[in-house]
C-alpha cells in the first residue's frame, strides 16, 4: 500500500508556498509560485493548480495525496471564500469562492481557512501544543492574527470568523485601523504596530535614538528589535508599551476561552524576550486571579515550514473526521 | 414505563429553589431552602438533600429521576467545585467538592454549573436558541455573567472557567472590582454598575434628579429604571453610558467566538430598551465589519424558572451524552 500524504498550501502576500506532506510531518515535495502577477482570480488558481500537480506527478510512485489544504489571509473555512484580502491582487475587494474554484482542478478534498488558524493547526499536530486541547496561538505579523482551539477542535463560530483578537478594542479613540474602525489591538501590537509605536515616542521624547535615521516606510521590526539589542532608549519603551497592551487583552481572551497555553508566533515574536517579558509581566498582573497561571509561549514551529505544515494539519484534520463519519 | 425526570437546582446567595422537571419543560414537583443559615457546607447539603428527596418521594408513582443537574455562582463543571463564592455563607473562601458531598445522598449523575452557564443551557434548550449552535448568553446581575455556547456546547475552556467577561478590562485604572483588580467590566454593567455610574453623575453633575434622594445602600437598579421612566436625566444618562460600555464588550466578544446571537438576561436586563437600545448602537458601531450583523435580544426565558430549567437542562445534556457513548 501506497504512504497517504496531503497538500499544504500557503498562501502569502509574495509568494505562494506549497509541499507535499505525509502524516509525521515529513515533506516529500515542495514547490511555489508568485501570488500576485495577476489580478485574476481565475489565473492564478489555473497557475498554481498546475503546479502543484506538476509535484504530485513527481511523488506519484511513492505516495497518494488524499486532499489539500490551503491556509490564507481572510479566508473563511466555513463558505471556502477569500472574502476582500487587501494584500492579495486577485482578491482586493471581492469575494473569491476559492474552494469552489481549486476543486475544478482536483478529485480530492480541499479546505481552506485563514492564516493564524491553520498555524494553530501546525502547532497542535506538530508543535508546542501537541498535548493540549484548549489554547490561543497570536501570530503577530504586519497585522495581529489569532486561532483560538477549543475542546482539540478550531473555533470557527457561527459564520467561520471566530478568532480576531488583532480588532478587539484596546484604546478608545485610538489609532485608525484598516478595519476602517479606531483603537484595534493590531494598531497598536504587531509589526505595524510597534512602528507606530516608535514614530509617537520619536515624536514625543528627545531621547538620541539610531531610530531617528529611518523613514516610516523604511522602519521594519527587526531594526526596532536590533536597537533594542544595542539598549536604544525608544526601542526598548516601545517594546514595553507593546508588550503591555498585548497582556492585558491576552489576560481578557482568557476570560473568554480559558486556554492552558497561549502560543505567540510571527515576525515580531521573533524579537523574543524584548517583547515576551512585558508580555508577561501585564498578562500575569491583569489576569483574573481564579484562572491559574497561563503560560505564554514562543510557538515551537519554524516559520519556513509552519504555514504549510498548518495547512496539511487541516485537511489531515478534515479526512480524519470524514474517516469517522464513514463518508469522504 | 414511567415518565423520565431530572432535578434541576438554583442556588441564589438567599434561596435554594428546585424543581422536578420533564424533558419538555414541565414542572412535576418544587421546593426551596434557605441557602445562607449555616456556615457548613455539610449541613447545608444535608438540609438539601432531605428536601430534594422528600420532593422525589412526592412524585414517585409519576416519574423515574434520572438525574441532578446544579446551577450555582462561582462553580466549576469540571471540578465540580464551588470556589470562593463570596455570597454563599458556607462557601466563602473556601474551595466546597459540591458534587461529591451531593452523591453522597443520591444513586445518580450529579453535575454543577455556573448559573450564567446554566442560563445559557436553558436558553438553548428551552429559550430563543433552540435552534442555535453559536450564542452568548449575558446575565445582568449583582455582577455580570457569561455563558458561551460553541458548536452546541458550552465553552468551559481548559479549566472549567471559560466565559468571564463580566472581568475584562472595561477601563484602564478603572473601578477597584471585587475580584482585587480595577476596570473589570462588570464594576460598570451589572446592577451594582449602574449605581455606581449614577453616584458618578450625581458628583458630576447639577441636574436636579429624584435619585439624589437614595443612599447607595437604598438605590437599586429599578428605581434607576423607574426614574429613567420618568425622564429623570441622570437616569437616562447612566443607561446610555452603561449600554455604551456593553456594546464595546460585545463586539469584542465577537471577536473572540463569532456567534449567531447575544441575549441578555437578569434584572437589569429587564430595565428593557433604556438598557438594549444604547448596547445595541454601541454594539452595532464596534462591530468589525466582516461579521453579519449579530443581533442582541432579550432571553426569552421568565427569570422565575429559568435558573432551575437551566440546571435541568445541564443534567439532561449529561444524561444524553452519557447514553451516546454507552456508559452512565
């Protein structure tokens, strides 16, 4: 008998990424593609079909692939919609019934959902949360994004759209959000964020700063990361003021789910304890005192391979339920 | 074959009441204690249990009793624990094993919930979410209480505690909470809330207002309605800015588990538009734009039995899943 495996698809900003994945997580094929030279939906579906059957072709004689999963921006699990990604060309302010238009390529199951759940999926089949039934994995990339596992299974609530934690609101009157509302947590706590966070405190204090050398648009978080390392006053607060608001409305999403771990994940993660202590430290003082101490992690996925290992997870998850339910 | 039956129990700071009931709602048989003559909780489960059974005896030619189902403030599903429940003279500070001093009376399933999770339960199978698998219910009481109903069954979370909204952060150095923290949302939206906004705007304000005549001890929640009725401004001006906050919470809320409805239940809740109105366009202006629009509705449910149904309701739920996985 043939080894099972699945496709995992990955569909970023830049570049779409995909691999061929067994159950242990081991990779048996990869491939990507650009994901915005079009602004056809229709095109770029045809593009990448096409390529990832090309490496199915290439693994043929050593495995079977039993589905696909794709994890992408604002993509809804529960229609098989990418409803109006701003950072992908072909989806910018439309609704792309992109399940329905990927099976026309395949014989096989396909699911879909967005970015931060299928890293969720990642790290409770293949990393930190292997254990765990209850848990909140915040990827914090340009935006703040979250996946919230309940009872081992993804929150998706009533209509797919559970799990925004980066627009719930953590200033009155505050920063103007690409939500088109003020005061997001994402504004405030995510690679975006903590620039705007420099700018204000750039503006507000005298301190030298070697952030004062750098334009908004050429500002990225690991500069601010790096300036941390060399002690820069304004890196370090801003830092701090990041890392407090994001425990407070992490110590809140506990009072709504009550997880056993909260996983942190995504670029700005990476700038490690410069930004997890006074995670902590806020998480750990606005924490309801009945709920015992949660602890808040670095998620154990690398990112080169956990967005597509999160999206094999879903549909390993998916065949896995079919299997159950005696149909597919 | 006899009719099946359940004991549904609501444990009030004041009163004990319970009722016999049968899987379409009907009352077979009720009583109830006083809850707070004793400082043992032994002798307070005792008292109970003597009634409780002196009820089943009554209707013993009627009905089979399957099962008991408690409803009580500050109890974990998982542990069956009631912990810290500061207005239970017999339970305060302390951790009480409820469910095992129970069974020591009784030959059948014992289970215990919070009250704001027993509501939600009794909205679900007996209120205006039978046919809903994602809802909020929220009880506007002394306190504020949450129920969080995901894919047809409560979210207790890793520890039995999810659903604590009324302790997210409603304002930075905000109102000192009786859970030693300060903001907690329900220092402002619950019926203690409320008259702590009103004493606010009495301080604040000129207007001449009939509540200026109440001590705190004195003021409720329905004089501030019944003034509010009246036009009294300063009543008016405390709902708006009651809802207000509520609405906030709300839609973050939905960020968090996105679901088909929020019902709003307890006495302040029935201070009805005064309080839905402001919460709705709050509610309504907060919302992150991807989801539908997600109404927030009265509970459907009488306040006089829904506490005792609610219990019911999570002992009938066990029942059901116990029978589905063929053990008891």
């Amino acid at each position: 008998m043939q080894k099972e495996a699945v496709v995992g698809i990955d569909i970023g900003g830049t570049f779409t990424k995909f691999a061929i994945v067994d159950r242990l997580a081991n990779i048996m094929g990869e491939g990507s593609i650009p994901t915005s030279r079009t602004n056809d939906a229709g095109e770029y579906v045809t593009h990448l079909a096409n390529a990832v059957n090309a490496s199915i072709q290439e693994v043929a004689g050593q495995v079977v692939v039993k589905g696909i999963g794709i994890g992408a921006p604002n993509s809804n699990y529960k229609n098989g919609c990418i409803e109006y990604a701003v950072n992908l060309t072909w989806a910018h302010g439309k609704i792309i019934p992109f399940v329905q238009l990927f099976k026309q390529h395949f014989n096989m199951p396909v699911a879909i959902t967005n970015d931060a759940n299928a890293a969720a999926l990642g790290e409770m089949i293949y990393g930190g949360a292997k254990e765990m039934k209850d848990f909140i994995l915040i990827t914090l990339g340009t935006g703040l994004g979250s996946g919230l596992v309940v009872n081992g299974e993804l929150l998706y609530g009533h209509d797919g759209l559970a799990g925004e934690i980066g627009h719930v609101r953590a200033k009155d009157n505050g920063r103007i959000c690409s939500c088109g509302r003020r005061g997001c947590l994402e504004t405030y706590v995510s690679a975006q964020g903590i620039k705007r966070t420099v700018f204000e405190l750039l503006a507000e204090y005298t301190n030298p700063s070697e952030l004062r050398n750098y334009s908004f648009n050429d500002l990225t978080s690991e500069t601010i990361y790096h300036a941390a390392t060399r002690n820069d006053p304004i890196a370090l607060k801003a830092f701090e003021i990041t890392g407090e608001l994001l425990g407070v409305k992490l110590a809140d999403a506990v009072a709504h789910t009550s997880p056993q771990a909260i996983f942190l994940f995504g670029g700005l993660a990476k700038s490690g304890d410069y930004i997890l202590r006074p995670t902590r430290e806020s998480f750990e003082k606005n924490l309801l005192k009945n709920f015992q101490k949660v602890p808040v992690i670095m998620s154990l996925l690398t990112e080169g391979n956990v967005a597509v290992l999160g999206a094999s997870a879903l549909i390993w998850q998916e065949l896995n339920l079919h299997a159950h339910n005696g149909n597919n």
